[in-house]
C-alpha cells in the first residue's frame, strides 16, 4: 500500500486507509506508539490503561456483592496492632 506524507500543521502526517485499519483492528481516535526500528516507522497501538472503574463495570455484578464471609471480615475486630 502506497501513502504520502503531508504536512499537518507544524508537523507531518499519512492517511491509513479503512482496510488497514480493520486489518490492524484500530479505531479512529485509538492511541498509538510510533518508533523508528532499522529505518522504518512502526506504529503500534497503546494499551489503554483499566481503571478501577473500569474493571469493576466489566466484572459481573454477582461477584461485587458481599458475602456473609466478608462482612464477617469488615465486622472482625483487630487482633494485633492493625492500622
């Protein structure tokens, strides 16, 4: 596949077309690390960091509840020299 550079402002940027894109399985608006190895440009996209939100909104909702066994463990009082 051939593409030209263009200048973007005070910088320089290429079209990726839709099919390389689909191939590549990114997104317009995905985040990519750019780096020159042995003369070429690779692009690679950037793994978006999870938060904890995230993570607890792709967690079934089953397994945020409390059990009996947690609040057992909330409830418990210290034995040591616990903060």
């Amino acid at each position: 596949m051939h593409t030209n550079i263009r200048k973007w402002g005070n910088s320089a940027g290429t079209i990726i077309p839709a099919n390389i894109l689909q191939e590549a399985g990114l997104e317009i608006g995905d985040a990519l690390d750019a780096q020159v190895v042995e003369g070429r440009v690779i692009l690679s996209p950037v793994e978006a960091e999870l938060t904890l939100e995230d993570l607890l909104a792709g967690s079934p909702k089953e397994n945020l509840a409390i059990t009996d066994e947690d609040r057992e463990w909330l409830d418990a009082s210290g034995v040591g020299s616990e903060i």
